[in-house]
C-alpha cells in the first residue's frame, strides 16, 4: 500500500548520505524509490529498509552519468504520480589540482554533478507543478560558496547547484513546489576517499557524520529554509552574504562603464 506521505526519489542511495536521507524518509513513512549504480548495496539498503520502516522500496540500478540510466529515471519521475520529493544526492569530488586531474574524469563529474539533477529536477517539475505540491531537495556543498576550497570543476558543479535552485525557487514560487539546496561541509562519507582526500588527514573538529548532516538538513526543510548549512554556526553569515548578493543586484547592468574604468 502506497504511504499516504507520498513517495521519495533518492539519487545516490546506496550509502552516505543518501541511505541516511532514505533511512529518515522512510521513518516519516515516506514510500522510496532508490537509485544507485552499485546493485549489491542498494538492495542491501533497500530489503533492510522495507523491513526496519514497513514502506514499500524499488530499487532501480541506473549509473546516472550514462544516458540510458538517466533516461530511466527520468521516464519514472515523469510517470509516477506517487512521488512527491526528488532528493538529487547523487555525485563526486576531487581535491586534485586542475594540472594533475584527468579531464575525462571531470567531465564525468559534470554528467553527474550537473547534469544529471538537472535532467532529473526538468523530468519532475511539471508533475509537481501540475499537482501543486513537490519538494525538489539538491545536495550542493559549501564549496558552492567556496569553489576555490577544493578541485575547480567540482567547485564549480556545485556552484551551478547553488544557482541553479536560487532560480528554480524564484520561478517555482507560488506553485506549491518547494525548493531546498543543502550545503554540507566535510562529511564522513566515501566522498573523501574518493575525492582523494581521505577524511582521517582531516582535523576532527571538521567532519560532520552524514546521520547528523542530514537530521540537521530536514530541520532546515521543516522549517522552509531555501538554504541549509549545517555546519555554520552563525547563520547572520550567510545572511550578510544574501544581503549583499542581493544589494548588488539592480546595479550589475548598465549602459556605461563605471567611473573606476573610464579613461582619465
């Protein structure tokens, strides 16, 4: 029997911090649908769910940078009325320098950062907005802000995810949809081994489990934050740094150059 809370599509489920967002969903008693690439262990973590949280769970093994993946699941966001969120989780990282990264390896970085949650999120808005009720949740990070922090182009995928929910929240207000972009800090997850940063050569007092990184990222939901950040103690940062963004705005267009590159 379908919950009655609706069903929650969750990108890069197999662990970390997607299996805890499926895990907590499922305790809300939230139906899931579960993608991953690795079947061993997203069935591992589907049968385990299904049977802790009584929900009904499909696990469906897609590698979401090749398009036949992609296309399944975009195809299940366009058909299946019982979803109501899209958690775009999945992704990667790199610490590597841009002179020792392959960039075969960074475009396929940009397939999964990038554009994969963007074919998602376009396969699942006009459900929603038809609807009149969806939650669109995208896991950016804090390098969103940050890009020079770690590699350039994963920097960089998640500064388009900032962005890109930035827009989709002003366009999809009104209509029912929320949006939510979430921005972890360091996470002990994979993430860092395979970034090649492994998060034991990081300080302690840095790394952020992904159970409390993502409790903290629904309290954001429950209360309507558009951004999220975990880690950051005060939130008047980021409220500084919106204020500004937004002081800049209407003078960011002009017919003439400003006095400071005019010529004496």
């Amino acid at each position: 029997m379908t919950a009655a809370k609706g069903t929650v599509l969750i990108t890069g489920a197999s662990s970390g911090i997607g299996a805890v967002y499926a895990d907590r969903f499922a305790q809300r008693g939230h139906d899931l649908i579960l993608v991953a690439r690795t079947k061993d262990r997203l069935d591992a973590v589907a049968d385990t769910l299904a049977r802790r949280h009584g929900v009904t769970v499909r696990a469906v093994e897609a590698d979401l940078t090749d398009r036949t993946g992609l296309a399944e699941v975009e195809d299940i966001l366009k058909t299946d009325a019982r979803i109501t969120h899209l958690v775009n989780n999945a992704g990667f990282g790199s610490a590597a320098p841009l002179a020792s990264a392959s960039v075969d390896e960074m475009e396929r970085m940009i397939a999964i950062n990038v554009t994969a949650p963007t074919r998602l999120t376009y396969a699942a808005v006009p459900s929603f907005t038809a609807r009149g009720t969806g939650t669109i949740i995208n896991i950016a990070s804090i390098v969103a802000i940050g890009p020079e922090v770690l590699n350039g182009v994963y920097g960089g995928s998640k500064s388009f995810i900032l962005a890109f929910s930035h827009s989709l929240a002003k366009e999809l207000a009104g209509t029912g949809v929320s949006v939510q972009v979430v921005l972890p800090g360091a996470t002990g997850t994979e993430f860092w081994d395979i970034a090649g940063l492994p998060a034991s050569n990081l300080p302690e007092g840095w790394v952020m489990s992904a159970a409390d990184l993502v409790d903290a990222a629904l309290v954001g939901l429950d209360r309507g934050e558009f951004a999220t950040i975990p880690s950051l103690m005060d939130l008047g940062e980021w409220e500084a740094w919106e204020t500004a963004r937004q002081t800049m705005l209407p003078h960011l267009s002009s017919a003439v150059a400003a006095e400071r590159y005019r010529a004496a």
